[in-house]
C-alpha cells in the first residue's frame, strides 16, 4: 500500500493529466484512485471482494453470473483503471488468468506500484489503445469475460464504438462468454442508444442494467451493457435486479428497443 498511507501521485504523459491515489477516510483499507482530479476507481486492498462503485458492483455480478460458478476464468479488462475487478476475480475465483489493457503506461506502473495485486494473481498488463491491443493478443486465446471500461461520456473512441469493434470482440470470446461494457453518459443518453444498437449488431442479445432512474434519461451516470452469444437468459433478469445496489433495473429483449438507435 501507498508509504506512509499519504497521497501519491504520478504525471500522465499520454492524457497530460494527473493521478492520484490516497486512502479512503471511510473506509479502512480502502484506497481511491483520481485522474485529473475526478474519481476513478476505489480499492480495497482488505477485501478486494467488496466493490464499492455501485456501476462496478453491477458488472460484478454479471461476472458472476457469466462465469463457471465458482471456478476460475480467463478475463480481458479494457481499460485498467486501479484493477478493482481483476482484483475481485482473482479474490472470487482463484486461479483466473487475467489481461489487462491500458493506454497510459505510467498508470499501470503507478497502480501496480502503490496498490499491489494480492499474491497468486495472473495478471498480464498490456499498454497500448484497446483495439491494436486486442489484435496483438496471442489469435488461440479466448475470454469467458471481456469488460470495456473506457467510456466515460459522449467524445467515446469512435474506432472503440462501433460494432466492427464489437465483431472483433465477439470472436476472441469464449462459447459462453459474455461482452461487458460500462458507458458513461450525459442526460439523454445519446451514446447509450448508439451503442445498444452497435452491439446488437454484433452480438446474439443485449441487456442492459443500470440503477432505476439512469433509464429515464435525466442526469449524468452509467449504465452496463451486457452482449451474450445466445438469447438472454431470462433469470439473469430476476438475479441481477436482486443482486442491486438498489433501486436496480434490467432491459433485455422489446424493453431495450426504445434504447435501440
């Protein structure tokens, strides 16, 4: 953990921005990442099984669902950020294998040097954009899970956003392996529906979760698409509206429509 329990931070050459992480006063243990001054991650180093971000608390339960119960997966994280749910996967299901994809070199360095992964995690970093980096990857593997944390508002990639992408994506999955993807967005949602409709181009269904109030369109937050290779199973509806946080919705099927395009 960070020396001295301070704030430490490091100079993004990439973005030209700044990160820093510093403990949570809350909550003991815990550590918050921030780049450019705005929250971006939290970790527990304690129990790096508790996910605090309610948005990454809903991808975990995807996680948990899409995934063999229990056993260990081969994951691909798009976007690092302070690794909190590769952090989670490996403290749920050891003996995952684990990549991780980042564009800014000295946040992978930084995060790995302040915040250690927990020993026995088989994790493999990779700096670079998201897409040249996927088509670097070894062509023989393939992912039960693949989670896109890059979004984080309208001005998303265009090379990222779009169902080529999606289509590359899909044939580095697994037979029941699931596309996870956070998308960031502004009142209105424009970037939610172009995406619902690009990855329906790409995969065999789509849902999407979120809490209540995120689906009317009224203020800033996330929403999780989640792209599967066959029809949406019906009772991840039930499980992940009760998982929450609460209030917790999920669209799939003629309820998405409306979010289509």
């Amino acid at each position: 953990m960070p020396a001295g329990g301070g704030t430490h931070a490091r100079f993004l050459r990439t973005t030209g921005q700044h990160a820093s992480i510093e403990p949570d006063a809350f909550t003991e243990g815990s550590y918050v990442l921030s780049i450019g001054g705005a929250e971006q991650s939290h970790v527990n180093l304690v129990r790096p099984e508790e996910i605090f971000y309610e948005y990454l608390r809903r991808i975990g339960n995807l996680v948990d669902l899409a995934a063999p119960a229990g056993g260990p997966v081969r994951a691909l994280h798009l976007g690092a950020g302070a690794l909190t749910l590769a952090r989670y996967i490996q403290a749920t299901r050891p003996g995952s294998v684990q990549y991780a994809v980042e564009l800014e070199r000295e946040l992978l360095d930084f995060v790995l040097r302040q915040l250690p992964l927990p020993e026995g995690t088989d994790l493999h970093t990779v700096t670079g954009d998201a897409r040249e980096s996927l088509a670097r990857l070894d062509p023989e593997l393939r992912f039960d899970v693949v989670i896109l944390d890059i979004f984080s508002g309208p001005e998303a990639p265009a090379h990222l956003a779009c169902s080529a992408f999606y289509r590359e994506v899909r044939d580095r999955l697994s037979p029941g392996g699931v596309l996870i993807v956070n998308v960031g967005d502004e009142p209105g949602l424009t970037l939610v529906r172009s995406q619902v409709a690009a990855m329906r181009e790409a995969m065999a269904d789509v849902a999407a979760l979120a809490e209540t109030g995120m689906f009317e369109g009224r203020y800033p937050g996330n929403i999780i698409l989640a792209g599967t290779q066959t029809p949406w199973p019906r009772e991840w509806t039930a499980e992940l509206t009760a998982r929450g946080p609460h209030p917790a919705k999920v669209l799939a099927g003629v309820d998405l429509d409306p979010f289509a395009g």
